[in-house]
C-alpha cells in the first residue's frame, strides 16, 4: 500500500515538474537558428503551413503568466479562456482568407470546412453561442472566408448583432462586458469596428455602420493622447478620465485594425468614409514616428527600452500596408511595411512560427510579461504577407 502511495506520488510529481519544464524547453529549442528567413515567399509558405496547422489545433494562450506549477492553474480553470481563443482563430481566419483570395488550396479550404462544421450547425447557427462581444471580430473572420455573396452563416451574424446590441450601454457606445459597463476599452474597437461595417453593408443595416463610426469617433474624442494621437487602454464614462497606459502597443494594434478594417469595408460614396480617412492619416502618423529602427514596435510604443512585440507589428503592419493606398501617405506607409515584414521574418522560428508576442493582458494597467507564440500575430503575418504579395 505505501509503495503504491509512493508511486503515485512520484508520477504526480513528475506530471507536475513535466508541464513546467517541457514548454521551456521546447521554446529554447524552437528559437536555435531562429530568424533564417531571407525570402518572403518561402516565409510566407513557412508562416501558412503553422497557420493552417493552428486552425483547428489552436494553441491554448495562458490566462497568468505563471510557468511554475502549470498544474494548478490548468486544475483551477485558470490556465486559459475560450474567449481569449475568439480572437486568435479570428485572426488565423482573416489570414488563411488572404491566401485563398491568391489562390484555392486544397489543403487550406479542407482545414477551413473542418473548422467551420466544428463551430457552426447545418443551419449556419452557432453550435455554442458566444457570450462576449470578442466573438464578433470571428464572425468577420467567417465573412471574409466565406465571401461577399454567401449567407451560410446569416443566423451566426444576426445573433453576433443581437450579442452587441445587448452590450450598447448608456452613452449609445458598446461595453467591453456588463459587468465593466462605466469603461470603454481600446480592444472593443478591433472585436466590432470591422463587423458592424461588413454586417451593415452586407444586409442594408445602416444603424449598424452608424454604431461602429460611433465607437470610433467617441474613443477619438475621448480615449485618444492630445497631439500624438496614440490610445489609452480604457477610459472611464462619467469623468472621461484615461485608464491604463497610453501607448500599449497591441492597445495601439487594436485600434489600428478596427479603424483600417471599418474604413476598407465602406463604400467609396458613404458619408463617413472621409471622417475614418482622417482618422486613418492621423494614426500613420503616429505609427510611424514610434516605429523601431529595426521595423518593430515595442509593446510600450513610447519607450525604446521596452520589448519588441511582433503582435504590435503585425497588427501595426497590416494597417500600414492598407493605409499606403492613400496617395498622400503612401510612400512613407509602405517603406514601414517592408521594415515590419523585414523584422517578423527575423523573429520567426524554423518552424514557420512567429515569435515574441506579448501574453494575455490581465487587466486595465497589467500587461503580461511572457513573449512567446501568439496565433493571432501568426493570423496577422499571414494576412499582411499575402495581401503585399497580391
């Protein structure tokens, strides 16, 4: 009986001292001869096959950033959150999207169909209804998969519409959650800016592209840093007050990719294209005065000293690389696109994973300190490569 009792508890042990030791360990083997990309193409193809691979085999994203004792937060259900993984296979879509635009791939659209019959039923409804407004920048992600003419999923947007409606508080602006109804994040902007725009466009709901230019002109107005135009993480309703850091670099990447997505998504003739065109110049200017030397963006944009953050560059990236199609802009945009591909490349494993995107964030203020893989810096690499390629 006691050498049974001994057993087990060895092999708790071991099982324990494995989940903290094995991650370590594979990321300092992952990083040996790390950067060795010199070709765009052959990056691109190296980042796709991850991508594809990741779609239906999502790595988990950590909730703390424990790496000791692994076990007891994955016992407490505090190791990761589905909703966390919204907006990492969103972003994968919105990549693998940008590939079979260049051209159809049998592998690619097999992984796709997989995906979608795991999170949708025969009649285009969720299997498992969302309960956060994340989940709309995932329904973006089917919309541009799926193409402008395809209703299959017309049952999943509505509900998504109906999610965000629920979520409108009193100031006609949407809340990040219900129970958080007094603040305004800078990450609600990137989940239901692009959406609410497609949505609208797509089923003739002008209220829901009014909803979106609302949340936009508002955050400007009152999340925005005078005279350099960077973003507050959040900012409280009654006071106006800004909350957290401003220049938070993925905070800075959301906002870019709500903006840049919301105004590509509007007709040429509609009365706001030109007010988030305003928007669009102000922000590469400010894009583009905190980039790196090396082509990164800190995830603290305003100071040098911080980490690099390939999740700031992707996203930061991509806007840029849809902004150079303003002709006053254009050149400057796009000599910061070539130097972010240029670090990403640099920053990729052999594997064809992206590396060194910062963690989970923990709350207003709380950034994480792990930099690792982040499928959604891997979606957006992806997207960006694909749509300069084209």
């Amino acid at each position: 009986m006691i050498e049974a009792l001994v057993v087990i508890f060895i092999t708790a042990i071991l099982i324990i001292v494995s989940l903290d030791v094995l991650p370590i360990s594979k990321d300092w083997l992952g990083r040996i001869h790390i950067g060795r990309y010199k070709n765009k193409q052959e990056w691109n193809q190296s980042i796709t096959q991850i991508g594809v691979k990741w779609l239906n085999h999502t790595p988990k994203i950590k909730v703390t950033d424990n790496t000791r004792l692994v076990a007891i937060d994955m016992l407490k259900g505090n190791y990761s959150k589905s909703v966390i993984q919204h907006w990492q296979e969103a972003s994968l879509l919105l990549g693998l999207a940008e590939c079979l635009e260049n051209a159809e791939n049998h592998k690619l659209r097999k992984g796709v169909e997989q995906y979608l019959k795991s999170k949708f039923d025969a009649h285009g409804q969720w299997l498992i209804k969302p309960e956060y407004v994340d989940s709309a920048i995932l329904a973006y992600g089917v919309m541009k998969l799926e193409g402008d003419a395809s209703d299959r999923f017309r049952l999943a947007y509505d509900s998504v519409w109906e999610l965000i409606q629920s979520h409108i508080g009193e100031d006609g602006t949407v809340q990040y959650r219900k129970f958080m109804k007094d603040y305004r994040y800078v990450d609600t902007i990137g989940f239901i800016c692009p959406f609410l725009v497609a949505y609208g466009i797509r089923y003739n709901k002008p209220e829901c592209v009014e909803l979106a230019v609302k949340q936009l002109e508002q955050y400007e107005r009152f999340g925005m840093l005078e005279n350099h135009y960077i973003p507050s993480h959040a900012y409280r309703l009654n006071n106006t007050l800004p909350l957290g850091l401003y220049g938070w670099g993925r905070g800075l990447g959301w906002f870019a990719i709500g903006l840049i997505d919301a105004w590509r998504e509007l007709p040429n003739d509609h009365e706001s294209k030109t007010v988030l065109k305003s928007f669009v110049k102000k922000l590469a200017d400010a894009i583009l005065s905190f980039q790196g030397p090396d082509g990164n963006w800190n995830w603290t944009v305003t100071r040098p000293e911080t980490r690099p953050d390939s999740s700031s560059t992707a996203t930061l990236g991509w806007f840029l690389l849809q902004a150079a199609g303003i002709e006053e802009i254009a050149e400057e945009c796009s000599e910061g696109v070539e130097r972010a591909v240029s670090y990403l490349m640099k920053v990729t494993r052999r594997s064809g994973a992206v590396d060194f995107s910062q963690g989970d964030t923990k709350d207003i203020g709380v950034y994480s300190m792990l930099f690792n893989i982040l499928p959604f810096t891997q979606g957006f690499c992806i997207r960006m490569i694909n749509r300069y390629s084209n």
